[in-house]
C-alpha cells in the first residue's frame, strides 16, 4: 500500500510540474470577456499554431505589406533613379513632367507593397505613410507613374490602410502588423491567446473560425479586400472601416460598380476592369447563387509548398473539372474539346500591373458579340493569341456555325480555288466512263 501512495504521489508532483512548465494557471474567464478584445498580431498565434503559421507564411497574404527597414531584401528592383526616370519618359499623358516626380531613395522606403505583379513603396511625411508616385511592374521590368499629380494628398492608410496591413487605427494612425495577418480573417486574438488549453470550449468561443461561418458571412472576409468601394462608417475610406470577421460587409462598405458611375475599374457589363476586385465579379455568377465560395476553389493556408501561384486546389481547368463533370462534347465545348475552361469562363480582362493579367471571375464566356455591341468590352475569343486580330463579325458567324445542334461536321464555308494562270484556263472534260457490257439475260426456266 505505501508503494501505491508514493507512486500517485509521484504522479501528482509530475501533473503539477508538467502545468507549471505550461504556464498555465487560473484564468477568471468571466474577468478576461469583461476587458475588450485586441489585436495581439501573427507572431503569438504561430507559439500555439506553429503548421498554420508556417503555411500562411507561404501565402501572398503573408507579404501583401513587408517592412523594409526589418528586411531589405524585400525591395525586389534597385531604386536606379536613372533607370525609373528613362521609363517614366516614356509614358504619354504624364500629369507632371518624368523629370520632376518624385522618386525614393532606398533609405526613404519604410515598407513595400506587393512583389508578384509589380510592387510599391510607402515613405513617411509629416508623420504619415504615402505611397510613391512610382511603381515597378515585375514581368516586363518597367517602371510606371502612379497618382504623380497628388500622390501625397491622400495618406497610405485612408486609401488602402486596413487590407495591407493587420489592426488599423485610424484614430491613432497605427496598425499592429504588416500584411494581412492571422487576426484579419479570424479576429482579434486576445482572449483566445490569454486562455489556456486547457479552457477547450471557452478557447473556441473566443476566436472567429471562418470554416464554421454560415455562406453569406464566410465568404465576405475575402470580400472585405478583394472589392473597390467606399466605406459607410467613415468619410474618405476605401476600405471597409469597422469590419470584423464574421459581420455582415455590405453594413461597412460599398462596392463600386458602372451603374453607379464607375467607368474607370468596371466595364459597362459590370464585369471588372481593375485588381482586387473578385467580390464583385463573383457576387454576379452562377457560383454566388449556388453557394461556391472563395475557398472551395482557394485555400487559405495549407500545409507544405502551395501548389499553385493563385492557391487554388487544383492546377488550371483541372480546379473547374473537380465539379463540372464534361459528359456531351457539343456546341461550344465542341470547339475547343481540350477541357480549357479557364480560358474561355476566366478570360483575362482586367488588370492588375500589365492589361488583360487577371482573370474574370463572373465565369462567364464573353463572345465576340459582346464586343460587336459594345467595342470597349473585351471577349474570351480574342484574349487568346491565336485569335488576338481575327475579325469580330467572322469569329461569331463561325461561333454561331460550330454551336448549333446536332454537332457539325468540318468546317463550314467556301473553299476558293488560287487565282492563277492555270486555274484560269477550263481543264479539258473528262470523257465518261464507259458502261461495262451486261451479260445476256438467262432464258425462261421451264
């Protein structure tokens, strides 16, 4: 017996040593939900969440905003003032003259914005975060203009603030972390990081799980970023001022669209012209209405290497066929029956650094019909290079021809004969063809 006593003694010391190495004492839960929630930012959650950390690390979430003063590396191009000024030069309509804009120097450059279509740069004035009026696109190493004529009159954070960086205080003119961190799609973390493991339930209840959300709110984290508009809450905000994960968007911010007056990001079928404008165009589709969202096609963050640039499942049209099944290869898949969905639903009319680099996501194929009517939309045909020049008014009568039911066989049109010397002179006629002689008829059978 005494053996037993000092074993669960023994236990019990162990118990008390492995929860005093854990740190976790007694939280007045109660007390704590009394305080309000804040911001605690990416670098407490990964203490806890180290494989979620570690894959969100991979994303472009991660490096949207990145602070060039921790990391140098993060400035993709050198600021070569020559170089910028020599393509600046080159562009038409500069509102002010390629030698008078203003451009950084390396040490000026607090943080960076963006580095997989081209990249911007934030420096302080009058205590305030502006970004430069140029820009670097990264495919075809050229320098660009932004807002050159008044690019230090709207400040960094009233314009674009609160989807590139982490916690946003516009009151105070301050922001918790760079990028968009873990607390922008889950919500501010106090509570969850001050409660221990222990507290399972309590722990779950303090934290937004966005996989857990009904459709209509899930899907409006993403929407809070990938929109244009203004925002209701505050006067000159682009950005959704006030919204939290899991709240309803359209109370905080309101999209943009042509209706409203938008000519410049939108064309005049309200499909999108500009970036980070996917809310919009997917609010419009099939997939809205049937309750595809964002991330049945996106991931947030996944464990290992993303497999593919946009952190889709799937690579390419292989993502579209995980649930459009392709049974009946007739009218328009009968053109194009290599299962190349992305390239005739997801067009690429919008842009981000170059024209035409971002896909739609109305998925919708866009005819040259549409174009005929309208010459300022753009349509699937013609965004693929084999068809860039075609003639809009051919491209659809052979559309129409291809598309009828049952499915067609060849091409239809005339075949015109080379306009040459010899197709000029009449071919002498071929003679007949003599009738083989027929064979004697059998007489009557007695």
């Amino acid at each position: 017996m005494n053996g037993y006593r000092v074993v669960r003694f023994l236990v019990a010391g162990l118990m008390l040593l492995v929860l005093s190495a854990c740190g976790e004492t007694p939280i007045d839960v109660k007390a704590l939900k009394s305080q309000p929630k804040q911001y605690v930012g990416s670098d407490t959650c990964k203490l806890c969440h180290l494989e979620h950390y570690d894959s969100w690390k991979m994303t472009l979430h991660s490096r949207m905003m990145q602070d060039a003063k921790k990391n140098q590396d993060a400035i993709i191009v050198p600021i070569d003032e020559k170089k910028i000024r020599d393509d600046l030069a080159q562009i038409k309509k500069l509102k002010v003259p390629a030698d008078k804009i203003f451009i950084p120097k390396v040490d000026e450059i607090l943080y960076t914005i963006g580095s997989q279509w081209k990249q911007r740069y934030l420096v302080k004035k009058d205590d305030k975060l502006y970004i430069t009026p140029v820009q670097y696109f990264i495919k075809n190493n050229t320098w660009s203009n932004y807002n050159e004529a008044n690019w230090d009159k709207k400040p960094w954070i009233l314009g674009c603030g609160g989807c590139h960086a982490t916690g946003v205080d516009l009151e105070k003119n301050t922001f918790i972390e760079p990028g968009v961190g873990c607390e922008a799609c889950h919500g501010k973390g106090s509570w969850h990081a001050a409660l221990p493991k222990t507290a399972v339930f309590e722990k779950r209840e303090t934290i937004v799980n966005p996989a857990k959300l009904t459709m209509g709110v899930e899907v409006q984290i993403c929407g809070s970023c990938h929109n244009r508009g203004k925002s209701t809450q505050h006067k000159g905000a682009s950005w959704a001022v006030g919204y939290e994960p899991g709240k309803a968007l359209e109370a905080y911010f309101k999209s943009t669209s042509f209706a409203a007056g938008d000519v410049k990001e939108v064309y005049a079928n309200e499909f999108s012209k500009g970036h980070h404008q996917q809310y919009i165009d997917w609010a419009q589709s099939k997939h809205a209405d049937e309750g595809v969202t964002c991330t049945s096609c996106h991931y947030v963050h996944q464990i290992g290497v993303p497999p593919t640039r946009s952190q889709t499942q799937a690579a390419g049209s292989k993502q579209c066929l995980t649930c459009h099944q392709v049974i009946n290869n007739n009218q328009a898949h009968s053109i194009h029956s290599f299962a190349n969905c992305v390239g005739c639903h997801m067009p690429k009319i919008a842009t981000s650094a170059l024209s035409g680099d971002i896909h739609s996501h109305v998925f919708v194929a866009l005819l040259p019909r549409d174009t005929l009517k309208n010459p300022v939309i753009p349509n699937s045909c013609q965004t693929c290079h084999k068809h860039k020049n075609q003639d809009l008014k051919q491209l659809q009568a052979v559309y129409d021809a291809l598309t009828v039911l049952p499915k067609p066989v060849g091409m239809p049109g005339k075949v015109e004969a080379p306009k040459t010397v010899e197709a000029a002179t009449p071919a002498p006629k071929a003679e007949a063809p003599k009738e083989a002689p027929k064979p004697p008829a059998e007489a009557p059978k007695k």
